[in-house]
C-alpha cells in the first residue's frame, strides 16, 4: 500500500471526479478532499434548470451517492476551510490552525460571482447563483412569484430568466451589451436567444447597465443607465464569475485570470496542480492559455490532473464543450473564439433547429447546435481538421460534416 497522501482543495465536480479517478487507476494511498461548503460535492448546471425550476429532487445535483466517499476510502472533509498552502513544505493548513502534508495537491477551488458595486447593493431581495444554498433560497422565493429583474444576460442570467418564466413569474432581463451573450455569439445567434426571451415574455432592457437598487430595506427598483426604472420584488444579479485564488496567490504560485497551468495541468509549483473553473490552462491544440467556466470542462479536467498527479503525461487537449437549456430551446457548443470573420447557419434557423458555424479565415473554428443532436464529435472533428470549407457546402444539410473535415475521406 502506498504511503503517500494526495489532498485535493475543492470538493467540487472538478474534485470529486478527480479522487474518483485517483481510486480507478489504483492509487491506493490516501486520499484527502476538502470542501468548504457542508454538502458534499454536486454539480452545478441544474441549479439554474430543473432543479431551480422544481422539476427534479435533490439528490439528482450531487457528483456521487452518499456512501461513495466512505466505500472508496476518499476522506471527504466538508464544512472545512484551507487556510493555507505551503508547496515547498507539502503541507495545507486548515482551520483550526490543523496542519496536513501532501505529496501531491490539487487545486479544485471553483470560482465564485462577480458582485455588482451599485448604490442599494446591499437591500435585502438580492439574490446570486452560484451553491445548492443560493439555489435554495432562490427557489422558495420563486414560488412566491411576482416580478424578478435579472441583471445580466449571459449563461446564468439568460438560464434564471427562463426558468422563471416557465415557473409563472414576470421577467425583466437587463444587460449592458445589446444582446444575450453578444461576446460569445456575436449578431445573428445573440438576437435569435434575444427574439426567444421576448416570445416567451420576457421584457428586455438591452443596451442598458444598472445605476442604482432602489427600495427601503429591500429591493422594490432597478434604475438603469438609460434612466429606465423596473418595479420589482426581486433581483438576481448573474453577471459572471471571478476565479478563486486566493490560496493560490499567497502560496506564491503562478496566478493570471486563474491559476496557471501547463498541458499537464501542473502549477508553478512540481507537487500542484490545478483543474476546473481555477486553472488557466496551456491548451495543446489552440497554443494559448485558456480559461473555462463550464461543466464538462470540471467533468473532464479534473481526472486528467488525477492521471497527471500519478505521473501520466498526456496532455490534456479536450476542445471546450458547453450545453444550455432555455425553454424548449437546447443546445451544445463546442470550440473556443476570441474573434471571427463569419457566421455560417444550416439547418432552420427561424424554426430553432439549426447548427451555426463560426470561421476564421475559411476554417471552422467553432459550432453550435440548436434543437440538432448527435452532431457534436462531427462538429469537434471539424473544428480540429483546421481544413478551409466551402461556406455553400457548410451551409448545405445535404453535404456531411464528415466530408468537411476529411473523415469521409477515411471511409
């Protein structure tokens, strides 16, 4: 039995999977996960769909049944705060002044939300998403009803107003940018989620920040930018996340827009790691650090820095993955863009069941499909072909995408 001790800083999805994967490849030494909520780890994409909707229990957010951290010896200590990391003395301090050595450690610490500095911040009525508890409370005041104003329009603003609307409540959606998810979507894809709010109700305040919450105790307006005032009874403000990395910086590791990695996932520091929503990653494929806030990005890092931790060196080069649900509306989105030359559509796009292809220089760089399945290993390999297509054939649903990006050619 091996005599080594692997700490992981974050029960989390990232570091759930990662102790899980630890046991799987036969590490059978010890294994420490922390987590500084009192639940034990779960995943967060439900907490802005069908659980905060009511339309699933529980037990259905959590990574792993209850008994599956005793029975696979993975000490789960939950409620605990790391107060430090100490790399060059392999050691975590705990609260209580507890101190733990390690051979390895992973970083699993998530991110938490951006808050929103305006006059009246502090009114009761306010609400973020980012825990089960956060969702919890959230919950119970969506089934009070009433008018909500959700401030920003982006994945968890845009996944909270739909939810409630489906759950009966009157919405207001506010953003600065003049559609939903302008930066990632750009014109066309952000004004078809823009025309998809409004049919299914919702009010939309685009092109406009918030100056002030206004009421007396609590929450009753939201004055914007543009001089517009929205009566409420509540707020949710979703406007994006901070990497946590605190620890990270006092540790003396290598911190930029997260803790940064190498292909491996490995710090700075030989004996850290890090992985999910923290760790800003030197991706193989695209020869830059990227950064992803998404739950198949936790899913899959997070065993990848467990087989690194054990010396494997495999590089971790997934492509980006991300999937919404809004209304009767799904999609998936695969790759990752900072900018673009053109937006290529196939399929419907008028009747929601479409993929739409973004380009840079005549290559496919990026894919989304809406209310289309089983296409996403085809829009992956094509995203990975680098190959220039023909926009018409692009565009042409009688053209296969495995043509496009050479795997016919294998055939």
């Amino acid at each position: 039995m091996s005599e080594q001790t692997f700490v992981i800083v974050g029960a989390s999805l990232a570091g759930a999977k990662a102790a899980e994967e630890l046991r799987e490849r036969g590490f059978d030494g010890r294994v420490v996960l922390i987590g500084s909520e009192v639940e034990r780890p779960y995943e967060r994409p439900p907490l802005s769909k069908d659980y905060l909707q009511g339309s699933s229990e529980r037990d259905k957010v959590y990574v792993h049944a209850e008994s599956f951290y005793e029975e696979r010896e993975i000490e789960l200590m939950t409620g605990t705060k790391v107060e430090a990391i100490d790399p060059g003395a392999a050691k975590v301090t705990l609260d209580g002044e507890r101190e733990l050595q390690f051979d390895r450690l992973l970083l699993a610490t998530g991110a938490e939300p951006r808050a929103l500095e305006v006059p009246g911040a502090e009114l009761g009525g306010i609400f973020y998403l980012r825990t089960v508890g956060d969702c919890d409370a959230l919950r119970e005041r969506f089934s009070d009803g009433g008018h909500v104003a959700v401030v920003g329009a982006g994945w968890i603003g845009s996944e909270v107003a739909a939810s409630a609307r489906q759950g009966g409540l009157e919405v207001t959606l506010i953003d600065p940018l003049r559609l939903p998810n302008e930066r990632v979507f750009g014109e066309e894809v952000g004004a078809f989620y823009r025309d998809t709010h409004a049919a299914h109700g919702v009010q939309l305040l685009l092109g406009q920040g918030v100056e002030a919450f206004e009421g007396d105790g609590a929450v009753a307006r939201v004055r914007t930018s543009a001089g517009t005032t929205v009566d409420c009874d509540f707020v949710v403000v979703g406007i994006g996340v901070a990497p946590r990395v605190g620890l990270a910086e006092r540790a003396g590791l290598d911190v930029d827009n997260g803790v940064l990695v190498d292909e491996r996932l490995r710090s700075s520091a030989d004996n850290v790691f890090a992985a999910g929503d923290v760790a800003n990653h030197q991706h193989p494929f695209y020869g830059r650090r990227i950064r992803v806030e998404h739950w198949a990005n936790a899913l899959n890092q997070g065993p990848a820095a467990a087989r690194a931790m054990l010396g494997d060196d495999a590089a971790y080069e997934r492509l980006p993955y991300f999937f919404s649900d809004q209304y009767d509306v799904g999609m998936e989105y695969s790759g990752y863009v900072a900018d673009w030359d053109e937006v290529v559509f196939r399929g419907d796009r008028d009747g929601g069941e479409f993929i739409a292809f973004w380009l840079s220089g005549g290559r496919v760089i990026a894919g989304m499909n809406v209310n289309v399945w089983d296409v996403t290993d085809q829009i992956q390999a094509l995203i990975r072909s680098r190959r220039q297509v023909d926009t018409g054939a692009l565009a042409d649903p009688d053209t296969s995408l495995q043509s496009l990006s050479g795997e016919g050619d294998r055939d």
